[in-house]
C-alpha cells in the first residue's frame, strides 16, 4: 500500500503530473470521439451523393433505350 501512495505521490509532483495527464486522455478521448462522427457524417453524405449519381445514370439509360 505504501508504494501505491509513493508512485502516485511521484515525490511531490503528483499534483502536477496527473491532472495533465488526465487532461491529456480527456482531450485524445474527445479527439476521437469527434473524428468518430466527423467520420460517419462524411459516409453518410457520400452515400446520398452516390445515391443521387446512380439516379440519374439510370434515367439516362431509361431515356437513351426508349
């Protein structure tokens, strides 16, 4: 038990030393999140782009064999 308190202690920069690196998981965490949605956002405006393309490739063709 006295190692544990010693580790986080760090020789008196553990009030320094964790808050940053807490502050460094919550910002990679919130990166990742956002890189997430940014991500699923752009797919699913691709998707609706292509949808439109295929659309109308098909009434072109519809048109052109009519």
């Amino acid at each position: 038990m006295k190692n544990i308190v010693t580790f986080i202690n760090m020789d008196g920069y553990g009030y320094y030393v964790w808050p940053a690196f807490s502050l460094t998981i919550l910002i990679l965490l919130i990166m990742a999140i956002a890189g997430f949605l940014q991500l699923k956002s752009n797919k699913s405006a691709l998707y609706k782009i292509s949808e439109r393309k295929n659309k109308t490739r098909k009434e072109i063709k519809s048109e052109t064999q009519a």
